[in-house]
C-alpha cells in the first residue's frame, strides 16, 4: 500500500438496530469516524428491479488497517451511500480493501 494514493476522505457508517414505541426494528446508522482512502472504480451494471432500471456500480477503498468495518456497514464517499459487501485485510493487517456498491436509486 502506499500511503500518497490515500487521498479521498470516507466516512464508516456503523449500522444499528434498535426497537420503536410500536415494538417494530428500526434500522439507522451512526458515524463512527472519517478516513483516507485510495478509491478504485471497478465496473458498472444496470439492471431492473420492479419496472424501473437500476445502475448498479462496484467500487473498491483502501484503507489502513481498521477491525471495526463489517459487511453490514455503509460508506459514505462524495455525498453518495456505499453498502459494503467484503472486507479483505490485506498484508499483515496493514491496510483493508473493502469491495462496496453504489446504487443510483439508494436511500439515506
């Protein structure tokens, strides 16, 4: 890894659950801190869910070595919401490639 090509700032969005006056799980989450990171654009896809096309796109970051990331979190890179699906430690534990995507129609 080196440390120049981290120069993008992320956030890592903890998810979180908990149960509202109506006894109904509530998903939110909360930010647990803002990062450097390399970010690489890997590939693009569209596809249609319920009549309406969706872009889909996969984008990977780099990041230095951080336990806490897991694949229920959420990046949030350039005012856009990333949902996590991997996270590769890689070295010994000196940086994680963590492998998101980014929908076009994606919720706050």
């Amino acid at each position: 890894m080196k440390i120049g090509r981290l120069d993008k700032r992320v956030s890592h969005l903890a998810r979180g659950v908990a149960v509202d006056a109506w006894n109904h799980s509530v998903v939110s989450y909360t930010n647990r801190g803002t990062y450097w990171a390399e970010v690489q654009y890997k590939r693009g896809t569209e596809k249609q869910e319920g009549r309406q096309t969706v872009g889909v796109d996969q984008v990977h970051f780099v990041l230095r070595y951080n336990g806490s990331i897991t694949n229920e979190d959420r990046l949030l890179y350039d005012g856009e919401y990333y949902d996590v699906h991997s996270v590769e430690v890689m070295g010994r534990n000196e940086a994680i490639r963590i492998t998101t995507t980014k929908r076009d129609n994606a919720e706050a």
